[in-house]
C-alpha cells in the first residue's frame, strides 16, 4: 500500500452508498468504477444531467440528454429549455423525511438553541411568501437579507424562491461600503435585517449602520427586522408580523434559468461581481454534490462553518434537497477556546463536518486532539474549503481526529456556488492531494498554450458547460463582463483563476491563484507550497508572500510576510529556520530576499489571504484603490504593508 494513501472507500460502497447505488441505477456496464463514472458524466454532459434530473425525480418529466443540453456552447449553454421547476418547492419536499422530523438546528451566540421539524419550515416559509406578497414583492423583485446564520436567513431565501422573487444576502460583519457596492448594483426592495449580534460575549449593535445602507439604497420600500439581541429597528415591520398570516406554501414554476440569487465576488479590488445562479443549475448541482459527492441522505446533519456572506452558505443550506438536516451556527466558532467546534459536532450530532484549512492547522499547532475532546464516533465526512489543505492537514484530521472519516477537500466558488474537484465515496484520499474531479465537471489543466497537461502545473479551466454556470451578471445586458471574467483567456473555455496539477491517478493539488503567482527567474511558484512550509512552524500564526518582479527581467524580489506566535520574536534565529525550511522543502528559489514581522495578514470577510493587493499597496497603489475595505476582515491590517512598502 502506498504510504501516502489515508483512506480507502469501505468494501461495501458499491451498495452502501449512494453514488455506488447511483453507479448501479445508471446500469452502463461499461462504467465499472469512478474514472469511468467521471469520464461518461464529461464526455456526455446531457446524459449525465438528465441522469440527475431522473434519478433525484426533480419532476415527473422523464428528460433525455439532448433535450437537457441542446446547445453545449460556452458561454451561452442552454439547460433543459422549456422545462420548469422550483427550487423551494424541491428543497421543502425533503425526501425521505417525515413532517415531525427535525430539519433545522441552529446554535447562536446571541439566544436560545432553535430547531425546525419539516412542518415548521414549511409552514413559515408559507407565512414568509404571504407577508412578502402583502409588501408588493412579486416575481423578479430582490429582496436582501442583511442577517446571520440563522434559520430566518433560510426562511426568507425559500420564500422568495417559491414566488421567484431573487434573494441576496449579507452577513452583518460586513460593513457599509460592502454591502452598498453589493446592494446599490441590484436595487432590492425590500431589506430583512436584525438589530445586531453577538460574538461570544461581545455585543455589536448594528442599528446605526442599518439606517445608512437603508438611506443608500433609494429602492428599499419596507424593512423588515428580527429582534435578535433586544434592540428596536425605527420604522420597521417587525418578523412576527411579517410571519403573521399563517398560509400554506405555493410554488410559482419557473424556467430553468430563472433567477434564483445573487452573489457576489470578493471585491477586494473593485466593485464585487453580481454573479446570478438559477434555480435549475443551483438545484441540480447541489444534488450532485450533496448526495453523491458527500453521500448525505434524511440520516445526516451537514454542518458547514460560513456566513451568509460566504457562497458555502448557499451550498449548506441546501441540505434537504437530500433530506439532511442542514445545522447552522452563528457566533464566535472558538468561544470559549478552539475545541468548541468538536464538541459541537457531538452536541448537535453532525455527521458531515465542514470547516477551513486554517482552523484544522491551528487545531493542530495548539496540539487539540478531537476525538479525545468530543465523541466523534458518529461523525462520517470532513470537508475543508477556503485555501488549499497542506499534507499535514490530511495527516491531522487521520491520525487526531478519525481514521474512518471521508476527508473531502473542496475546491470551486463563488462562480458555480459548488465545488469542482473535492472527494467522492468511491475513491481513495492521498496525502496532500483532492480525491477527484468531481462529476459533470470537466475540470483541466492548460499550459498557456491552451494544451492539456497531466503530472504539470497548468491553469485550471473547465471545459464543458455546467449547469451552476452563472445565468450572468446582474445588469450586464450583453454578456460582455461575464465573457471578460471568464472566456477571455482560453477561447470557449472557462478559465477559472487557480494553479493546478492533475495527476495520473485523477487526483488534483491546487496551488494558489494564478493571478498571485511567485515567478522567478521564469519559473512558477504557487502560494500554497510556500504557506504550508512557513505555518508548519510552531513560531509562525500567519504568512503572506509576494512577488515584486524586475521590469528589466531580473529575478525581482521575494517578499515574505510573517506574524509570529503570541510570545516569539521574528529574530535571526527564527529568519535562519524559515529559509531553511524554504531551501530544503522546496527549493532555493523559494527563500525570500526579504522577511518581515508583521501584526496580521490581510483577509476577505471569508477568510482568503490578500496577495494581490498587497502587491500592489508595495508598489506604489494607494491603500482606498488596491483594497476596498469593506470587503475586508481587517482593513486596518494594511497600513502596515504601506509602510513597507515605503522602506
């Protein structure tokens, strides 16, 4: 057995899962294991997704592959044209699941534990719809929820889907710019909101900046808000009385594409992308990836860490389409201390556990072993999304927490609201590799030729249509910003922004993003190597590298940016160990011309490190124009990098 093998699918997968029941359904007898499943569902994309639409009975229509795919062009695909659906009515059928049976559970900082059975979400996703109606909310209108993850968040999305209404949300962390960029681009009209919110034992009051983002969007006609830490929202309707007229759920069929939510790009750098996902390829997709992929079904609760701000949210949320019960949490993750999420996977009784690389690594640096603090034996799936998981994540989450576990390590977007390349019940999971591309999603790597490279570092493009493409961008009339963003580089072929190698086992690294590339001396250093060499050290929290290149072709300077553990120096001792480490992990290259101490690394509110405008903050672009603040976690961070930039 190879040494770098972790996990292998159980002996009985074939009938104990639902992708080896899938497999079996299918009754191809050519397609005998995962690779040939893969390589079906992207040489045929049609078929693979009138699979789907059959095999989940999204309707009674029995739909072939030329009728899913009659236009396979990209971008521009067309998706089961002429056929409706309703994503809440999809999600509120919850197959499998009685109505007495809990669907909902969510834990808040801010009050009491709340569960939802079927019979409860149902009924006030009714009373939702009819209060929106009351308000004049009607097919196409947006509505923006300006609230946490909570289970009025999904109230309200279900609502406005079953009226085909567009729902948009931000988390309350988000500050008024952000919201503003986001919000001002689509005119919704009407805002839900809370009062404020607790994290841990800290209370925000977030009041003052409800009344600027409703002074800033004219188009705002009601306000609706939760009293959600005993504050009083003026001139507003309150929630109960929104929910006041009980009313039994209707569903407006719609065309596939119809608008289902927007979302929104980072906009560290600009205005953020207002991406529209349809119902269809929202639907369709996350049944995929919900109930093949992570193999979730009406026995499971899928717990993802995220905010509304985030697009996992989206993908969590959309648990009972499977029948899971979705667990959703809104606080301080690691209050009282950084075991708490462990022992809420026991408290809550989460089978599928869902967080980011940086908190498993830091788990492991402080020495947490979780299956000694909480009872993890019920727990069968870890994903871990948000930056690339370094070897050693995979070999923590196998030798501290389960050795029994699914380890998926997804990758995607914001873009498709999914992930592309993560983990499946079939296949095995490598040391430091993503288990598979993931189905309908031909996902390759291009050298910059636009060639297919396998065991190489390329640029990962996909190349067939998905249906959680995006329908467009809000308010680009002729396609121009999305063809930009996208079809640009490769012609016909989404290029997604991302460095990666699929090897020839099928499996994939990811190496950081394209556009933050090291490039020295003409060779392509990916980010993530970098991080998961420097934040294995015990005296290193955080780290960000950059690359300054030389305009007359010199090998330009490598900047490498350090926050040291609580208590350490950034001395010459420590400064020797990190390019040692660089020098015989990687290579020569990879050792910095310059190493700072600095009190943080910038992030966006979902937690991806800021290369790209640090760069350019250290070259010479004023702070307002290289990073919009409020799209950050911590803008006060980049003060600092102006000031380095200056020496």
């Amino acid at each position: 057995m190879s040494p770098d093998l972790l996990w292998n699918p159980p002996e009985d997968a074939a009938t104990a899962t639902r992708m080896g029941r899938y497999l079996t359904w299918l009754d191809k007898p050519e397609l005998s294991n995962y690779d040939d499943l893969w390589s079906w569902s992207v040489d045929n994309p049609g078929d693979f997704w009138a699979s789907i639409w059959r095999h989940f009975e999204v309707s009674r229509a029995q739909v072939t592959g030329a009728e899913a795919l009659p236009d396979e062009r990209m971008p521009g695909a067309v998706w089961f044209d002429g056929h409706e659906l309703n994503y809440a009515e999809l999600m509120l059928r919850a197959p499998g699941r009685a109505d007495d049976d809990v669907i909902v559970v969510a834990r808040s900082d801010s009050r009491p534990d709340v569960e939802l059975t079927v019979a409860d979400l149902r009924a006030q996703v009714g009373a939702c719809r009819a209060g929106l109606e009351r308000l004049g909310v009607s097919s196409g209108d947006r509505v923006a929820a300006y609230l946490p993850n909570i289970p009025e968040a999904v109230v309200v999305l279900l609502a406005c889907a079953s009226l085909g209404a567009i729902f948009s949300s931000c988390a309350p962390e988000f500050g008024i710019r952000s919201v503003c960029d986001r919000w001002r681009q689509i005119e919704p009209t009407v805002l839900v909101t809370v009062d404020g919110y607790r994290y841990g034992d800290k209370h925000i009051d977030r009041r003052d900046e409800v009344a600027t983002i409703r002074a800033e969007l004219p188009s705002v006609s009601h306000v609706v808000a939760l009293d959600y830490t005993g504050g009083t929202v003026p001139d507003a309707i309150g929630w109960d009385e929104l929910l006041s007229q009980p009313a039994e759920p209707r569903f407006n069929p719609v065309p596939f594409e119809h608008p289902l939510y927007v979302l929104y790009s980072s906009g560290t750098t600009g205005l953020p992308k207002p991406i529209v996902h349809g119902h269809g390829g929202i639907a369709l997709e996350h049944l995929k990836m919900l109930g093949l992929h992570h193999d979730l079904g009406p026995a499971d609760r899928f717990y993802w860490f995220c905010t509304t701000g985030w697009m996992m949210w989206n993908y969590l949320v959309s648990a009972p389409l499977v029948g899971a019960t979705m667990v959703l949490f809104d606080g301080n993750p690691t209050d009282p201390d950084l075991s708490a999420q462990w022992r809420m996977i026991e408290e809550c009784g989460i089978t599928n556990f869902g967080t980011s690389a940086p908190y498993l690594l830091a788990c492991r640096k402080r020495g947490i072993k979780p299956s000694e603090v909480a009872d993890l034996s019920g727990l069968r799936g870890i994903g871990s999304t948000g930056s690339p998981l370094p070897p050693e994540g995979f070999d923590y989450v196998y030798s501290d927490i389960s050795d029994s576990v699914m380890l998926t390590s997804l990758s995607g977007g914001t873009d498709v609201c999914t992930g592309f390349v993560g983990g499946a019940p079939l296949v095995p999971v490598y040391r430091g590799e993503i288990a598979c591309r993931c189905l309908g999603a031909r996902v390759e790597a291009f050298d910059p030729q636009g060639n297919p490279l396998i065991g190489e570092q390329g640029e990962l493009v996909i190349t067939a249509p998905m249906p959680s493409m995006p329908v467009g961008f809000w308010g680009d009339d002729d396609g121009s910003r999305y063809r930009e963003a996208y079809f640009d580089t490769f012609d016909g072929v989404w290029r997604h922004g991302d460095w990666i190698t699929v090897t020839e086992r099928g499996t994939c690294v990811i190496t950081g993003r394209s556009d933050a590339t090291l490039k020295r001396g003409g060779v392509r250093l990916g980010t993530a190597e970098f991080y998961s060499v420097v934040e294995a050290l015990d005296e290193v929290a955080d780290s960000l590298v950059v690359h300054l290149e030389d305009p007359n072709g010199g090998m330009g300077r490598l900047l490498l940016f350090v926050v040291p553990a609580p208590g350490v120096d950034v001395d010459a001792g420590l400064r020797k160990r990190i390019a040692a480490e660089l020098r015989s992990s990687l290579s020569p290259r990879h050792v910095p011309d310059q190493l700072h101490a600095v009190t943080a690394v910038p992030r966006t509110l979902s937690g991806k490190k800021l290369e790209v405008p640090v760069k350019r903050i250290l070259t010479g672009t004023p702070i307002e124009v290289a990073a919009a603040a409020g799209a950050l976690a911590n803008p006060e961070s980049l003060e600092q990098y102006l000031h380095l930039g200056r020496t």
